[in-house]
C-alpha cells in the first residue's frame, strides 16, 4: 500500500551522527514518479552538505544525489517512464522549465529556479531529500531510464560524478587527436580519464604523488606524471589541448598548469573548494589565450546521451559497496579518502 512518507539516514546539524528517521515525501504532482531505491552514490558534495562546507545546510538534511531505483508510480503527465522501470536522478530535480536556458535545453543552468535533489525545496515549499533512503519521490523530467546493459549499481554514480565529467569534455569538443590532462584521480578523475580516452584523445594523469599511477594506466592513461617531478612537468610545456581538474588543493600552482596548455586550449574547472580561487596569472591566460571554464552537472539531453556513450563505450566506475543500513560507515569511508573510487549503498 503506497504511504506518503520514507525513512532515510538523516543528519540533524553540523558534526551530529546520521540517524535513521521517516519524513514526508513532497506531495504528488502529475510529472512527478516514486521509486523504491536500490543504490544511491556517495558523493563528495554530501560531505560538504553535511558539513554545512558550501553555507549554511537546511538540516535535517538526507543526502544522495546519485540515486538508482525502480519506479512504482507515475503520474498523468509522465511520458519518459513507466511502472516497472529502473531509473536514476542526479543532483538536479527539477527547474523552471520556463526561462531561456530551459527552453534551449540547459536545465542545469536554470536563470529562473533550479531545484537541487536535497538541501533545498520543491515549488510546492516541500523539502528536497535525497537517496540515503528506501524511497524517491519527484519530477520525471529530471530522471532517467537505466540502460538494458547496465546494472543499477553501475548506473548510480554516473547521475553525478559521471555527468559532472563527460558533459565539459563534450562540450569543449575533445576528440582524436587531443592531449588531456586529468588532475587528481579519484571519483571525478577515474571518470574523465574514461571519457576521454573513449572520446580518442590521448589521457595523461596529474597527480601528487606515485600511488595511483598503477590504477591511472588500468583506467587508460597514456601516461602518469607526478606534479613534485620538475624535470617531467617541464616536458608537458604547451602539450595539452585540455586540463579537466577534478581535484585542487592549497597552494595550486596556477603558472604550472598554464603553462602545461595549449594555445587557445581549455582549463576546465569541475572540483568545487570551500574557498575562492586566488593567485592566477591574467597575463599568462591572455597571451595563450587559454579557455577558464567552470561546469556544474549537466542537462537532461547530456544525461541521456552520456547514459548511451558509457554503455556503448563500457565505461564503469570502480566502486566499493556498503549496505544502505551501514551508510554512516560509508561516508566516514569517504571522509577517510578510503573510495576507490566511488562509494555505493544498497538497498
């Protein structure tokens, strides 16, 4: 019997435990589905929710914007999916659907209202919760059929860390013949080396140190270059078409990765610090006329297209599985710099 609430790992204030505890679900509207979860990511961003890292979080707050499961209710409006289906969300679900960037199909970067999968409200003043949870409830528009060939535990992480990955590597038209550079390899990372060696470009991890130059070449790399070795970074000079960073810490070396680019080429910001960026050198970005661009998601259309690159390309995450009932040790896992290199629960 359908019931209009759910349990959900719920965190009450910054630095207090997760507590498993039934809340509301928003209330039905005609686009909207339900799902029972069966996995849900986690991510970096619930860190920083939970902490109240990016401002003040609206807590109780349930995190999971990496959610997988099957769909057990439609409503009038529905066309993209049926009872009976496997279905993800990401971190966006739902927007204004009415401003320019909607209309272009740019949902992610809604100029009217974009509604965010947890820590935040539903048009209807309803809280937004997310997948460390038994249920789903909301807008169909913002999710998406798993394809036939990929299990839903696969699927989960692509709905952020995937998106947030192949959408900026698409959009600034990497292809054959190319030089990316991923810095840091880790749960953004392991993905952008996948898109962009299935997009053809040649792939080159950035990192700090030597540990993960064994399972950087598995995922693909072509090469491995730790950033402390001078005499390596040096040979990188104006070698890269892109730099996608996925990881940045204190102190970032602006002039080093700068120099590392292409005329013309792209530094593509996807990792989001608690801090603003500081230090970089105008002059050295006019004069290689070098693209700074940021990336936040990505659309509708992107999430559907990337579903069908990954399972024509095969790309996978490498996950580690933990039981939805053992999510407080998960994200402790997390903050332990433990995933390699996403975390899933399952339910």
């Amino acid at each position: 019997m359908a019931t209009d609430t759910f349990h959900g790992w719920s965190c009450s204030g910054k630095d207090q435990p997760l507590e498993w505890r039934e809340f509301q679900l928003k209330k039905f509207e005609d686009y909207d589905i339900e799902m029972d979860v069966t996995h849900c990511g986690v991510c970096g961003s619930d860190i920083h929710t939970l902490d109240s890292g990016w401002g003040p979080s609206d807590y109780p707050c349930v995190v999971g914007h990496e959610i997988v499961g099957v769909v057990t209710r439609v409503g009038a409006k529905v066309e993209n999916l049926k009872v009976g289906d496997r279905a993800g969300v990401g971190a966006q679900c739902g927007s204004c659907q009415e401003c320019n960037n909607c209309k272009n199909r740019s949902e992610n970067i809604c100029q009217g209202k974009a509604v965010y999968t947890y820590n935040d409200h539903w048009s209807t003043g309803d809280k937004t919760y997310g997948g460390y949870a038994d249920k789903w409830r909301g807008d169909s528009r913002f999710a998406f059929k798993v394809p036939d060939n990929m299990t839903n535990e696969v699927a989960a992480t692509f709905f952020c860390a995937g998106v947030t990955t192949y959408a900026p590597l698409k959009r600034y038209g990497v292809k054959k013949g190319d030089r990316v550079g991923v810095v840091g390899i880790g749960g953004l990372g392991h993905f952008a080396v996948q898109w962009a060696k299935a997009m053809g470009a040649e792939v080159v991890a950035l990192s700090s140190s030597d540990r993960k130059r064994e399972d950087a070449m598995a995922l693909g790399c072509d090469d491995y270059v730790v950033l402390s070795d001078q005499d390596a970074m040096k040979k990188q000079a104006g070698s890269f078409s892109h730099i996608i960073c996925t990881s940045f810490g204190n102190n970032f070396d602006w002039t080093l990765f700068l120099s590392s680019i292409k005329f013309n080429g792209h530094f593509i910001m996807v990792a989001l610090p608690d801090e603003p960026l500081a230090g970089i050198p105008a002059m050295l970005l006019a004069s290689r006329q070098i693209s700074l661009v940021g990336s936040i998601i990505g659309s509708p259309r992107e999430i559907e297209e990337m579903l069908e690159f990954a399972a024509q390309h095969n790309v996978k995450p490498w996950l580690n599985k933990y039981s939805m009932k053992d999510a407080p040790a998960a994200v402790q896992a997390m903050r332990d710099g433990k995933a390699r290199y996403r975390i899933i629960l399952e339910n």
